[in-house]
C-alpha cells in the first residue's frame, strides 16, 4: 500500500503540473513563445525549481502543451470529416480552429510555421490535410462547396482569419470574416444569415511590429511570404546604408574633380 505521505506529494506535483500547463497557455497566449520557463513559473506562483522539476526545459513544457492543441484540432478535423452534412461538417471544424487560434497565439505560430519546431509536427499537418481533402470532396459531392474550391483555399483562410486577430487587436473580428470568406465558397451563399457584428467605433489597431515588416505566412517548402530584405540581418541593412552612402560620397568627389 502507498503511504499517506507520498499520495499527497503525488497529488501536489501532479497540481503544480496542471498549475504551470495552465499558466503556459495564458504567457504564451500573451506573449507567444519567445516567454520563457522562469515567466511561466512566475506567473502560476510556483518556483523555478519546481518548474524545472516538471519540464526540463521551455521545450519540454511546449511539448505537453502542443499534444493537447494536436488533439483539439484532431478531433474537431476529425469530426468535421464524419459529418453525414458535408458543409455543417467543413464550417464547424473551420470554426473551431479558428477560436483556438484566436485564444492561444503560441498554437498559432507552431500551425503556421513560424513557432519553435515540434516533434510530430509534420505527421500531424499531414494528417489534417488528408482530413481537409476528404472534407473538401464530400462538400462539392454534395453540392455546397462551389467545384473550383481546393483543400489549399481552407487552410489560407486560417491564416488570413490569423491576420485578422493579429492586426485588429479584437479577439472575436475574425468571426465577421470567416462569414465573409465561407460565403465567397459556398455554391449557393444565403444572403438572409447576418454577419456577425463588428466594433469598427473604437477603431483597429494598428498591426504588431512583425506585420509591419510584412513577414507572411509560411508558404509549402518551408518559404514564407517575407522578402529578402526582411530576413536580412539588421546589421546587414545598416552596411548596405553605409555603403550606399560612401558610394553618393564618391560620386560626389568625382564630380568635384571633373
């Protein structure tokens, strides 16, 4: 029989785990993953030493985190593929990826590409792939997807429905637009459905510093939509400057010789 003692620390360790996964989702969600292990400690009210008890490293605590997003979006893809109604099935599952993405930006950098990499990562966005075909066959077998729509046109709109919570600054706009976009590849949309309503009175934030750098998704091949400017160093920028600047300064200088 287990002694008292050790149920009780059994119990404790496996509340301080679910204390720092809580805690992780909040911090990440905040700040995305550049938060570190010392943040989320902080922030669950524990010490460092008992997180690094739990979680070897920041890496391993994203781990635990990114095997349960890996199972939200299994299921709901799953479920969206089972659907005997083929469009019920295709826009819940959109839906429900979107408000994960909406609610935690650290699950939304690792889908998108631009997170840490994470083991199994492939395996599962193949997976979901093979899901969204299948989604995207029975929809225009049945006649609610307009014919010319591709599994690739779904998984952009996440990503366009990403740019929107980023650039907006309201954790719900991206509801208005995937109502929008869902209408734009439906065969025969339904123009008495309202849009959600948007808050455009108080204004929409101006877009995070990434954004304004233009830094695009990552595209299939591992390329994103940055220009190669943007993935300069920015100490590669400032001696292209310099350089430029001596080249005026010698033309200049000819000039004044001729």
């Amino acid at each position: 029989m287990t002694p008292p003692d050790a149920r009780r620390k059994r119990r404790d360790a496996e509340a301080n785990r679910r204390k720092l996964l809580a805690a992780a989702r909040e911090v990440f969600r905040e700040r995305g993953l550049r938060a570190t292990l010392d943040d989320v400690a902080r922030h669950a009210g524990l010490g460092v030493g008992t997180a690094y008890r739990h979680f070897r490293n920041k890496q391993a605590l994203i781990d635990a985190l990114f095997d349960d997003m890996l199972a939200r979006i299994d299921e709901a893809t799953r479920a969206g593929a089972e659907d005997p109604d083929a469009w019920r099935g295709l826009t819940t599952q959109m839906e429900r990826v979107a408000e994960l993405q909406a609610f935690d930006r650290g699950l939304r950098e690792v889908l998108l590409g631009t997170g840490l990499p994470m083991p199994g990562e492939r395996e599962f966005q193949e997976r979901v792939r093979r899901r969204i075909d299948l989604m995207v066959e029975r929809a225009q077998a049945q006649g609610v997807l307009r014919p010319d729509a591709q599994p690739w046109d779904l998984m952009l709109v996440q990503q366009m429905l990403a740019a929107v919570t980023d650039g907006s600054g309201q954790p719900d706009l991206w509801r208005r637009y995937l109502r929008l976009l869902l209408d734009g590849l439906r065969t025969h949309p339904d123009p008495s459905d309202p849009l959600p309503c948007a808050d455009f009175a108080t204004g929409i934030e101006p877009p995070r510093r990434g954004a304004e750098r233009g830094r695009g998704p990552r595209l299939p091949g591992g390329r994103d939509g940055s220009s190669a400017a943007d993935e300069a160093e920015p100490g590669a920028t400032d001696a292209s400057a310099a350089a430029d600047q001596a080249e005026s300064g010698g033309t200049d200088a000819s000039a004044v010789a001729d």
